[in-house]
C-alpha cells in the first residue's frame, strides 16, 4: 500500500524535462564521438561532442605527415584555447583490457584544456607496452592536469 502511494506522488516531484539542444552541421573532418567516431577512422580530423546546440573538439587526430587540423574548429565562442599536449613517449597500442568510462584514451585529453574535463572524461591513459599509464586527470574544479 505504502509502494503505491509513493509511485502516485512520484510524478509530481520531478522537474520537466528540456528538449536537448542539437547540434547542426559537424565542423569539416570530424567525426562524432558519442557516436562511436575514433581516430583509428581516416576519414576524422577531430572527434567532436555535442554540447548544448554547439560542436566541441575532444580530440585532435593528428596524423604523421598531415598538417594538424586548425586547433579552433568547431570549439565555440572565441575559438581560442589553450591546446592540452601529453608525454605520449613510449605510447604502444592492443592494451587490454578496454578503458571504460570516465577513463578515456590520452587522445581525449589533447583538446583546449577548458574543454578536456567537459568530455565525461575523468582521468586519460595511454596504452604503452607495460599496460595503461595514467598520464592526466580532471581535478575537482574541472581543470586538466598531467599525472605525477
């Protein structure tokens, strides 16, 4: 009896929910990473999320022998940021096993430092012969830092 009464009440507790705000054309090269994009892809420049109606680079895909894509694309208001670059010596691939979230491959980290922590990402590895190395984290005000 107790149970219904409280699945009656419940509706009425809860705040409307606001229509997502989607996003319109992705920035030319880039792939959407809540979308399963990844730099593995030849086809992505960047990895982008969607945030509140706007594009925001995650992630650059810097390719060897490519220039780097502009570091500005699709970022939003004022398009200038500070570009996260990691120590990715030493940087291997096929670890196992997968990151899960909020533990996300170093790539994800190299975007503006103000964007880095607004992936969902909390702390960044990269995959080296002995296994993930935690090379940055998202501190508790939500800026990135490097790994001791």
């Amino acid at each position: 009896m107790a149970c219904a009464a409280l699945a009656a009440l419940a509706p009425a507790g809860c705040d409307p929910v606001s229509e997502p705000q989607l996003c319109r054309e992705i920035p030319e090269g880039g792939c959407p990473i809540g979308r399963g994009g990844t730099c593995d892809d030849d086809a992505c420049r960047a990895l982008h999320d969607c945030r509140d109606g706007a594009w925001t680079m995650v992630a650059r895909c810097d390719r060897h022998g490519e220039a780097a894509p502009d570091a500005g694309a699709g970022g939003g208001p004022g398009d200038d940021c500070e570009i996260v670059t990691l120590d990715r010596s030493g940087e291997s691939s096929g670890c196992a096993p997968a990151l899960q979230e909020p533990d996300c491959p170093a790539e994800a980290a190299e975007t503006c430092a103000e964007a880095a922590c607004r992936t969902g990402c909390v702390d960044f590895f990269l995959c080296t012969e002995e296994g993930w190395r935690a090379v940055a984290y998202c501190d508790e005000q939500g800026r990135i830092s490097a790994a001791p």
